[in-house]
C-alpha cells in the first residue's frame, strides 16, 4: 500500500509541476471563479459546450498542489464529457475525498489518486474547490464559489 500511496503522491505531484490545461479558452461559454479562504486556493475554471458535451475545459489560479493537481486533472477528465457525466463524476469525486464508499469506483480512473485526501479532512476543501468552481460554471452562476460561508469569504477577501 505504501508504494501505491508514493504512486498516487507522484502523479499529483507531476500535474502541480506541469499543469495540463492550464490557460483561458478564447471564447468560453462560462466561466465561474472559486477560493478556498482556509488554504489560500484560487481558481477560475473555464468551458465551452457544445450542446450538452464539454468540448473544452480548462483553469487558471494559484493554491497548493492538491488544488492544482484537482484542478488539472478535471480538464483532462471532463474534457468530451456531458454534463450529466461531469456531475456524476463530481459526485463520486466528493465521496472518494469524503472517505465515502464509491459506487462504481471503477470509473474514476485517474481521479482516484486523491482517495488519501479522505486522510486529511482540510485538504478535502483544496480537492473539491475545482469541482465546486466547474459546478457554478455549468449552472452559469456569476458569483464567486467559496468553500466556505459566504459571510466569511468576504471577510478573508
Ligand atoms: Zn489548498
């Protein structure tokens, strides 16, 4: 298990290093802003859809390597996906980093190397800001995404 774990911490280490996706889309359909005031995260997800499908996902922002990692492995996830997948997919993602059983677990593929953030419930936040940030994108909310009340963001702003 530990090797699998050291597995794991590298390929997040690697998509901190070298961000996939990292840029703005010209032309985005939506775009929608999150921060997670405990860690300092910022991140501002952008899509365009083609109908219901994904046709391009991609991120900018700063914070720490697990919400860059997130953050770069979710646009190279989502990328051909539905909208109903992603959502789904969302959900499964916040069971695993939640320490919950996943239903068909299977289909995570490379999102699973973030189950050891169940082990540390404030890096939970880091892991699901992305998540968070491309569900307000898809519903086309304009405010700002935060993980924690809306009182306390403006705050820490
Ligand atoms: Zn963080």
């Amino acid at each position: 298990m530990a090797e699998l774990e050291g597995l794991y911490q590298e390929v997040i280490l690697d998509h901190n290093k070298r961000p996939r996706n990292r840029r703005e889309i010209e032309g985005a359909t939506r775009h929608a802003d999150g921060y997670n005031p405990l860690c300092g995260d910022k991140v501002t997800i952008f899509l365009k859809l083609d109908g219901d499908r994904i046709s391009d996902v991609s991120f900018l922002g700063s914070g720490c390597a697990i919400s860059t990692a997130s953050a770069s492995i979710l646009t190279e996830t989502l990328k051909g996906k539905t909208r109903v997948e992603a959502e789904a997919l969302f959900h499964k993602f916040h069971e695993l980093v939640t320490g919950k059983p996943v239903e068909g677990g299977s289909s995570l593929g490379k999102l699973a190397v973030f189950s050891g953030v169940s082990e540390f419930p404030v890096r939970v936040k880091c892991a699901t800001l992305a998540w968070h940030t491309l569900h307000s994108a898809l519903a086309g909310d304009a405010e700002v995404v935060t993980t924690e009340a809306p009182e306390e963001a403006a705050e820490g702003a």
